[in-house]
C-alpha cells in the first residue's frame, strides 16, 4: 500500500503539470455540484423507521394538527377580570390583516368565528335528511315518541313554548318536528365538540372563563418549507406588534403551532453551526499552531479535508434532492477526523529524512483508518432513518477521500528542511511528551483499577436507555414554551388523545371501513373505556349504509302507524290551540320518499364539520377518528382494534413506543454490524487473527465505558448523539491502528515510534474534542446531546488504546521483559486451552482410577498395575488428541520395552513425560521435588511408585529393585532439568549408577522438537512437529561404553 503511494508521489514530483491538473480536477469536482445543494430543515427526517414517520404524518398532519396555526389572544395582566369585547376587537383587526393578500401566500382557513348562516345550512340538512342520521337504535325510541300519551304531550309543550317570550327561536322548529323525531339526530352534532372547554361569546371561540379569544389557521406551506414560514412568522411578528401598540399593549398575543417550531428549529441550528465551527475552528488553529510551527505547512493542512468535504458534498448533491441541515451540523465532527490525517503524516515527517520514509510509516495506518471508519459510517446507510444514511454516505466519502488525499496531496507541499523539528519544545509539547512518555500498561494499579471500571460499566451498560419523547429533540424557544403551556391550560388536545385512521381505495370504501370501527367506539364509550369520539360515521355515512337506513325507515312506518300519528297529532293539535293543518309539513316528512344525501349536501357537512378529518394522498383516502379516555383506560386501547385490518390505531405512546423500536433496532446494527465490520477490516489489514483482536479491543471496551458511563448517569440515546457512536468507533479505529502500528514498528525495529504515534493520538484527541465538544455550547438539543457522549467516547478510546493495548500486544510477543522466540498465536492459545483441558481432564480420571484402585478388593501389586495402566492410556490418549502437534516414532531395533530398562532421554519440554509413558505401561520415573507434589497427579505417582531423586541413590535403588523384578523400566532424564535452548546440557550420573548398580541395560531415546512445541519458562503451546527415536540397547555391563559408570555418562552424552 505505501509503495503505491510512494510510486504516485515520484510520479507528481516530477511532472508537476500533472500534479496541478489533478490538483485542478479534484477542486472542480469538490465545488461542481455544490451550488446545486438544497437544504432540508425538516428536523423530523431524522425519525427512523418508514411505518412510524407515517404514523406520524397521519396522526398530526391529517388532523390538522401539523399545519394549525394557533393563535391565543388575552389580556396582558392575567389578573385582570375577564373583557372579552375588547378581545373580540382586536381579533377583528388581526383577522383583517391575516386575510389580506400579505398572508395568502403563508395562511388559510382562517377560523375565529362561528358563521350563522353556514350553521343554520347545516341543521337545514338534517331537517330535510334526519332519517339518514337516525341509527337502529334511534328508531327503537321511536315506538315510545310516536305513542298516544307521548304524543298529547309533546303538543302541549309545543303550544307552550310558542306562547313564551322565546317563542320566536322556537316556532320554526315546531312546526317542523312537534315530536322531537329531527333532535335525535342533531343531538349527533353535540359530539363533534369532544370537549367542553371551549365557550362561544357574540360567535367567536373563547375558553371557559373568556379570559383567551382562540384563533385558528392552516399554513399554506409544510413545516419542511422553512423559508416560507420564516417570512411568515416575521411577517405574523411586524402585525401582532402593530396592532398591540394601537391597543396601548393592554392586550397581548401568543403564537403556537409546528410551523413556528420548525422556524425555531432551523434558526437555532443555523446559529449553532455557525458558533461549534466558529469556535472549533478557533481552537484547531491554536492547537495546530502549536504543533505546526511551519505557517506555510499550517495552511495545507486543511487542503485534503477541504476538498473531501466538498467532493462528499457534490456526491450527496446528486444521489439526493436536499440535504439535511443535520448532516451539515456534523461538520465539525467530520473536520476534526479528516484533519487528523495530515497531522499525522506532517507529524511523522519531523522524525524522517526523506517523505519516502514518512509515507512507508504511515500510509498503511492512515488508509487503514480512512477505511474501516468509512465502512463505520457506511452502516448508517442501513439504519432506518433517512438523515442518518445521507450522515452516512457523506461523512464515509469525506472520510476516505480525505485520508487518500491526504497520501497523495500534502507530500508534494512539504519540504523537510522546513519542516524539521525544532528542538526547543513549547509548553504544550512538553506537556504531551511526558504523557506520552507515561507507560500505562506498566503500572498494575493503573490495569486493576480499569479492569474493574470495565466490569462496573459493563454492568450499567445494559441500563442504557433510549429517549422516545421527540419533543427533546426539538427545540423551543421560551416564547413557544410559554404559548404551549397556556393552551394546555386551556385544552389539552395531546393528552389522553388516540387516533383512529380509516383507510380506502376511495371515499366510499374509507366509510365503510369507518362504519366498522365506528361500532367499536360506541361498545368503547358504553363500558366506559373511551368518554367521547368524533362522530364521522354518525353523520357521515357510506351511500350503503343510508340506503339500508332509508329502508329501516320505511320499514318501521307501517300505513297503522301513519295513519295513527296523523289522526292524533290533527286531534291534540285542535285541542292544543294549534291549527289542524299546522304540522302538516311533518306529516309529509314522514311520507317523504328519501335518497341518499345530495353531493352538495355531503360535501357542506365534511367540509364544514369534518375537512381536517379527511386527508387523500396517494390515491388513499384517509378518515381520522379522535378518541378522549383517561390515563386507566388509555393502555388497554393498544389490542382494541387489531381485528380491523383497514383501520390502526395510533396514539402518542404507541408512536414513542415505536419510535424506541427503531431506535433501538438502529443502535444495535450500528452496535453489532458495524463493529463487526470493523474488526474484519482490521484483521484483513494486519494479516493477523491476534492483532486485529487487539487492535480492535479497545474499540470494543471504550463502547463498554461509554455506555456504563451513559447508564450510570442517566443519559439517555437519541437519535442523534446515536451519531457519535460511529463518530467514536471511528476514533477508536484510528487510536488503536495507530498505537498497533508503532507497536509492531517498535517490535520488528526496535524503535521508539510508539511515543511518536501516541503524541499524535494525543493531539488528535484534543483535535477532535475541540471539534465535538463544542457542541456544548449549542442550544439545539439535538446537537448539545451529542457532546457530553463524545467527550466521554473519546477519553476512554485514549485511555484504554494506551494501557490494554501495549498490555495485551506484550503478552503476545513477550515473556519478563524479553521477547518470545516465537509471538503468541490465536492458533497456539487455543491448542494451549485445549491442551490444558485434556490434561486436567485426564489428571481428574487418575485420581478417580486410584480411588477405584484402593477400593478393589485385589493385592497392592494389581492394584498399581491397574494404575499404571490408566496412566498409560490416558498418556497415550493426549498425545493422540493433540493433533495440531505431528507425531513421529522412530524404533530402530523395534523395541518393546518388556525387558527392564533404564530409559535414558533428553529432556526439552513438559511434553516429554507424557510421550515417554505412553510408550509402555510398566514404567516408573525417576521425578523431582514439584512433580512428586503435584496438585494435578501428585498421589497418583507416589501410589505407583515413582521415587523423588531427593531422596538418595541408595535408598532408590533399595526401592527399585523390586519393580525390576515385576517388569518394570525406569525412565531417567540425565540432564536433570528441561533445557532452555534445546541443547543437550551435562548428563548428571545418577542414571547411570542406577544401570550398573542394577545391571540393567541402557535404551537411549531422542525427543526432537518438543521444545519447539513448549519451550521451557513457556506456559502455551505451540504446533510443530516431534520426532521421537529409540536407539539400539545398550546390553549391561556397557563394556562398549565405559569400565565405570562415570565413563559411561560421559559416552552416552557424547552419543
């Protein structure tokens, strides 16, 4: 990899045209597109999950909620007794403004007043249509209304009340429904209002206590188109204003509405990135300024980041229509990753004579980093959230390109002699060179105290939470704060509210299937589970479903019943006073022929009654029901209306609920995929299972810190601090490649490039700090959540890549200060385990064979044979199981060992005993003092009488000599000890003593490669491969090879 970067920069170097035209293309590609960029606003683009954005929309917007404007006209002095004439004037005026040409462009459906003659249109409907509004149980009320004593009644109270001084309100009324037949129906239009706590004064809207004149409106423009609305509320600013100055500010106006958030919104995230770049940038210059002496060389710094921001930017430009104001907000997170980039490479060229040097050092970490943060970021494009993919496709282009720019670029524009580092180091590198200087893995108290960190914060990591109320996200100023809280006062229109959402193909279906649950509500409301719902359904109602109404109608008016009601409505008319003719007109009512409402009349009633209750987009027609319950009741709607597949219900708690869910969903990709990823990238990188584990370990636990860090505090994830978390395993890839790097530099070198590398990751730290933990000073929340967790990510990536990293690389290739012959590996370690468990395993069915031994009701001497067997086979059992280490058995006079023996045999490794005995069950050894105590096999091979060496020449010999007699060999290491670089060291005498004094023959044997495969002072092992030969005997008395046993040692050593 560095090679190519190298062969490009002789390639520059000496065609400089060349150089200059890629230079020119690279800045025309970074600006060709960006003038084209839109900015999207919408901070609710950042809600994962396509199914709960929906939701969403349908239950804000298709209510009317999203796009209403509220305005909340009162009194300044609050205390002030209620005067809602003067209220009423000023709403006058203002309503004049916002209906003049000045707003059209922003408002709409201005709403402040009851129309009278559109009121009177509406009931007129109901009078001429009030069988079509009357249900089956309406006409089962009938029977009762329609009877004798009834009837004589509701006369007598009709004359009455014309009689009254009221009389004029009423006589209309009268005449056309004396028995109250129509009320049944326009009792419906009671309900439409789901609460009480509005009142009417002179025909405008008030609260209860008149003290707040409401006015509504629909803005024109989306919550998404910013501009517009901004011209809208400063335009809404400039009259609310004039017109309270006229009033002497006696009176004084709050705004409220999604519009006027979604202003609040862009204008504070406009000024929040201006502010965190303005001040990262400020600090960047002045730590760089630090480390950079050169001015020249502090100016080319943010060439390669410059160009890859813009060249991310034009890529984003054409894959999407606008991007996100959100994604721009991480600026200053994506500046402070890709200008750590040229710190290094410039950082690195102080130390170097040639840049040739400085790239072969860092163009394989730098490229690295660029690669595995971009496939960091790139895992976003997964997640469900459309801000987060556009986040993650800019910032892994910017990332990548800025790191092969950087490689490519700065080489050409720095010249070593003024780059060289000056001797003299200011206050700041003295400071970051004792840090660096500072061994962490080297201090015990300092592991410990991090080891138990990690398993206090991996305990509270799992106590990480997820914040689902999306207001937190969003920002208010106090003005809005202040206006929500008025109206809830007023009305509450959020709490204790569920939505309800019909769906059809067309009108006619939607109402059908509104018709569905519609029954469902009424069963709701009788039991108490809901205490009001609108009536859509009971006053707007399919073609079907009238038609089946008209029929019921029919059906109920036998020719009896008519003729009944009209001769004893004539006949209590007369008696009443009336006129006998009077209630003619509701007789003929009753013969009427009716159809289904006229379109007209359907359309005044749904525009009138319910327009924001009807919403068609993509060619779905949608009809939404509002529902009132209480905080006891509010859970058990959730599985109400599962059973209608064309109607959801959708409250704000199953929204947050799902909106957590994704989430949720989101963070555990990010979490699991992408580290994933990460860790394969590395390991691909460095050739090695071992070191891309390493590397990736602190990668790993900094994640474990930063969520136990999270959990113990009680902050809470969003989706946008969900942002850092790439953010930090992006870092941490840097950090631990970079420590890795020196590392393996350091091993294979014998150089000091890590203290190097570490100043680098120290500044960047600082770097990076400076372009993220500004954000502090941000008022969004949105962007202020996301700097305490980078802060927090960013000090555990440092601290534990400096301590668990060097710690865990030294266990690899080092032993006490010295270097292994041969580095751990994945490979060895887990033959290590394996080994080890097969060893205890079979020392464990020893000792249970010498308990079965004593208990068998047999002589010592079978029992110790039984034994000895046992340990033969299980001998034999580990060699074979351990497959990774090659056998070879070399028997030249194929001996079988059934002849007693003294076994000579060289003596390389803990191996060598287990081959050794699996060789013939009848053998003893001759051991020293920690075999012969051993936890593991200790009271096994004192049963079986293998004899301490401590113990004297004389004394063992006395012992041996009866297991001579039973067969049995002795197997004698002469060296005495294991050797430390597999060289036969000096044979010590007492095996050959042992021979002669015996008169036992002599079987030489050689173990070749044990020591390969666990090298004394070693505590794993290693595959390779062992050869084991047995020599020819040496028949007693081994005249051939000394008259004495001193002789004979010297020999068969030189042998």
């Amino acid at each position: 990899m560095a090679q190519l970067f190298i062969i490009i920069y002789q390639l520059f170097k000496k065609h400089k045209l060349f150089f200059l035209f890629f230079l020119i293309l690279i800045t025309v590609s970074a600006v060709s597109f960006i003038y084209n960029i839109k900015i999207e606003e919408d901070i609710n683009k950042a809600i994962p999950g396509k199914e709960t954005k929906d939701k969403i929309n349908i239950s804000f917007q298709n209510t009317g909620i999203a796009d209403k404007l509220i305005i909340n006209i009162s009194l300044t002095d609050s205390a002030h007794e209620p005067l809602p004439d003067s209220l009423i004037v000023y709403a006058e005026e203002l309503a004049n403004e916002l209906k003049s040409k000045q707003f059209s462009p922003y408002l709409k459906n201005i709403f402040y007043k009851i129309n009278d003659s559109l009121f009177t249109s509406i009931i007129n409907i109901f009078y001429e249509n009030y069988p079509l509004f009357l249900s089956q149980s309406d006409l089962l009320k009938l029977d009762s209304i329609i009877s004798y004593n009834n009837v004589q009644n509701a006369i007598r109270k009709d004359y009455e009340s014309l009689i009254s001084p009221a009389s004029f309100a009423f006589k209309e009324n009268i005449t056309r429904d004396p028995l109250g037949i129509a009320a049944l129906a326009l009792k419906k239009l009671k309900n439409i209002a789901i609460n009480d706590n509005y009142d009417t004064y002179n025909g405008f809207i008030f609260s209860k206590n008149r003290k707040n004149l409401l006015m509504f409106s629909n803005t024109v423009n989306q919550s998404n188109k910013t501009s517009e609305n901004i011209k809208m509320a400063y335009l809404l600013e400039q009259k609310i204003s004039k017109i309270s100055v006229k009033h002497n500010n006696l009176i004084k106006v709050e705004t409220f509405g999604s519009s006027l958030i979604a202003v609040a919104n862009a204008k504070t995230l406009k000024n929040d990135i201006i502010l965190t770049l303005s001040i990262a940038t400020v600090l960047l210059i002045l730590i760089i300024s630090f480390s950079v002496k050169d001015k020249k060389v502090f100016l080319i710094i943010f060439i390669p980041t410059v160009l890859a921001g813009g060249i991310a930017l034009s890529a984003l430009a054409c894959l999407t229509p606008a991007i996100s104001v959100i994604t721009l907000s991480m600026a200053p997170i994506i500046l402070a990753i890709t200008v750590d980039y040229s710190l290094h490479i410039i950082s690195h060229q102080k130390h170097k004579k040639d840049i040739r040097a400085t790239l072969k050092d860092v163009a394989f970490p730098i490229m690295v980093c660029g690669i595995a943060t971009a496939f960091e970021f790139i895992s976003l494009f997964f997640v469900s959230s459309k801000v987060l993919q556009e986040l993650g496709i800019f910032a892994s282009i910017s990332v990548f390109v800025s790191a092969a720019l950087t490689l490519i670029i700065l080489p050409q524009f720095i010249d070593k002699n003024k780059t060289s580092h000056n001797s003299e180091m200011n206050l700041l590198e003295n400071m970051l060179d004792k840090i660096t200087r500072f061994e962490f893995d080297k201090y015990k108290y300092i592991i410990i105290t991090f080891s138990i960190l990690t398993v206090v914060f991996a305990y509270f990591a799992f106590k990480v939470e997820f914040e689902g109320d999306m207001l937190k996200i969003n920002y208010m100023s106090d003005e809005l704060k202040v206006a929500e809280n008025n109206l809830k006062k007023i009305n509450d229109f959020t709490e204790n509210t569920a939505y309800v959402v019909s769906s059809g193909a067309n009108i006619e279906e939607a109402l059908k299937n509104n018709e569905k649950v519609n029954v469902k509500f009424n069963k709701l409301k009788s039991e108490k589970r809901i205490t009001n719902f609108t009536p859509v359904s009971e006053i707007l109602m399919s073609d079907s479903t009238q038609i089946e109404r008209i029929k019921a109608w029919k059906y109920f008016w036998t020719q009896s019943k008519k003729d009944s009601l009209k001769s004893n409505i004539q006949k209590f008319a007369v008696g009443a006073g009336f006129n006998q003719n009077c209630f003619n007109g509701f007789i003929s009512s009753i013969e009427k022929n009716y159809k289904p409402l006229s379109k007209e009349s359907f359309n005044l009633l749904k525009e009138n009654l319910f327009k924001e209750n009807f919403n068609e987009k993509d060619n779905i027609v949608n009809i939404v029901n509002i529902l009132k319950t209480d905080k006891t009741h509010r859970s058990e709607l959730k599985n109400q209306f599962s059973e209608f597949s064309d109607s959801t219900l959708i409250d704000q708690q199953s929204i947050l609920m799902k909106y957590v869910e994704y989430l949720n969903k989101d963070f555990n990709f990010i979490a699991n995929i992408s580290l994933l990823l990460v860790l394969i990238i590395l390991i691909i990188a460095f050739g090695r299972i071992e070191i891309g584990f390493i590397t990736f370990f602190p990668i790993f636990i900094s994640w474990v810190w930063t969520l136990g860090i999270m959990g113990l505090f009680g902050i809470k994830f969003n989706i946008f601090n969900i942002i850092i978390s790439s953010f930090i395993t992006g870092m941490g890839v840097d950090y631990s490649t970079y420590i890795m790097q020196g590392l393996i530099q350091g091993y294979s070198t014998n150089n000091k490039t890590l203290i190097s590398f570490k100043s680098n990751i120290l500044v960047s730290a600082m770097i990076t700090i400076s372009g993220t933990g500004v954000l502090i000073f941000a008022k969004h929340p949105a962007l202020n959540s996301i700097a305490l967790i980078s802060i927090i990510g960013l000090l555990s990536v440092v601290l534990i890549s400096y301590t668990f990293e060097p710690l865990l690389f030294k266990m690899l290739v080092s032993k006490n200060g010295k270097n292994r012959v041969v580095p751990v590996t994945l490979s060895n370690l887990l033959l290590t385990i394996a080994a080890f468990t097969i060893f205890v395993t079979g020392s464990i069915f020893l000792n249970l064979c010498l308990l079965l031994a004593i208990l068998l009701p047999v002589k010592l001497k079978i029992k110790k044979l039984f034994v000895h067997y046992c340990m033969f086979y299980s001998c034999r059992g580990l060699v074979y199981l351990l497959f990774p280490i090659t056998k070879k058995r070399i028997n030249i006079s194929r001996e079988n060992f059934k002849k007693p023996s003294v076994i000579i045999s060289n003596h390389q490794s803990h191996i060598d005993l287990v081959i050794l005995l699996s060789l013939t069950p009848k053998m003893v050894v001759l051991t020293t003092n920690w075999v012969w105590e051993s936890p593991f096999y200790g009271f096994v091979i004192r049963f079986i009488d293998f004899y301490n060496v401590n113990d004297g020449n004389e004394s063992i010999i006395n012992n041996l000599k009866p297991k001579i007699d039973e067969g049995y060999s002795v197997l004698v290491f002469p060296e005495g000890s294991r050797s430390k670089d597999q060289n036969i060291t000096r044979f010590h005498k007492g095996a050959f003593y042992l021979a002669k004094q015996l008169n036992l023959d002599i079987v030489p044997i050689i173990i070749h490669g044990a020591g390969d495969c666990m090298r004394k002072g070693e505590n794993y092992v290693r595959s390779g491969k062992i050869t084991l030969k047995i020599f020819d005997r040496i028949s007693a008395p081994h005249v051939d090879f000394g008259n004495d046993y001193h002789e004979l040692t010297k020999s068969l050593q030189t042998f």
